[in-house]
C-alpha cells in the first residue's frame, strides 16, 4: 500500500484552511517528534473544554511523525488514549511521540499532550507499516 502526502493533513498540511498547521520536530535518534500548538476555541467540544476528538488526532499525529522521522511508512491501526484532565480550549499545548518498539509489521508508539509540563492525555498508539521492506505480516 502507497500512501501520498498532498499537504491538506488537518494537524499537519499546509495546504488544509481549517487546520492546525502543526511543525514537528524530529530527532530521529530518541525516535521521537513534538510539536506545540494552540487549540483555537473552535474546537470545543463542552464550553471552554477542547473536544475529545481533536486531542486524539493530536495524538495520533504526532505518534505517526516519530515513525515517519525514522523512515517509517505507516498507517494508524489502534489507538487506546486515556484523558487525565480537560484541555481549556486556547490552551498551548505540546505533543510528544516517542517509537517505543517494532513487532513484524508493527510499531508501537506512546505519545502524550502536555500543557505547562502537565501531562493532560497519554495514549498507546499502534502503527501498521505500509512498506515491504523486510517486514512480515503480523500473526
């Protein structure tokens, strides 16, 4: 399977107007990648309180950038995420992924958001790898 980059990603594209927009920073030898963002109050989900479904593409994102910064060419097969506190919309926020171990086909990824150094939602991220490269289908 080819996956094609057309820069309209809503966290990441440039291209994409309703977007986050979000530069990563990679350091591939911690495989790891972070990024800081603003979430727009827009992206409420209850009043002042960031949605549920934007921290999770947040996470999601960024566990997908730390494997891409190691040369990874992956999909997202299962994300189990876990809110610690509500997020206030307006917020600056830090994610951090980090590549924590490969199985065949499979990566995992924890990732984390964090707001003033505290860890506000964590998730076990899975990938799925899309190259051929060596790998082997999972059982």
């Amino acid at each position: 399977m080819q996956v094609l980059d057309d820069d309209n990603c809503f966290i990441c594209g440039k291209n994409n107007p309703v977007g986050f927009k979000a530069v990563f920073d990679m350091d591939p030898e911690r495989r790891r990648a972070q990024t800081t963002v603003r979430i727009p109050e827009v992206y409420q989900g209850w009043q002042g309180i960031t949605h549920g479904g934007i921290i999770s593409a947040l996470l999601d994102e960024v566990s997908a950038q730390a494997c891409m910064g190691v040369g990874l060419q992956i999909v997202t097969s299962e994300i189990r995420l876990r809110y610690r506190a509500p997020i206030p919309t307006g917020s600056l926020v830090t994610a951090i992924g980090e590549v924590v171990g490969e199985r065949r086909r499979l990566v995992d990824v924890k990732s984390r958001i964090e707001v003033d150094g505290k860890i506000m939602a964590v998730a076990d991220v899975v990938m799925y790898r899309t190259d051929q490269d060596g790998a082997q289908d999972p059982d």
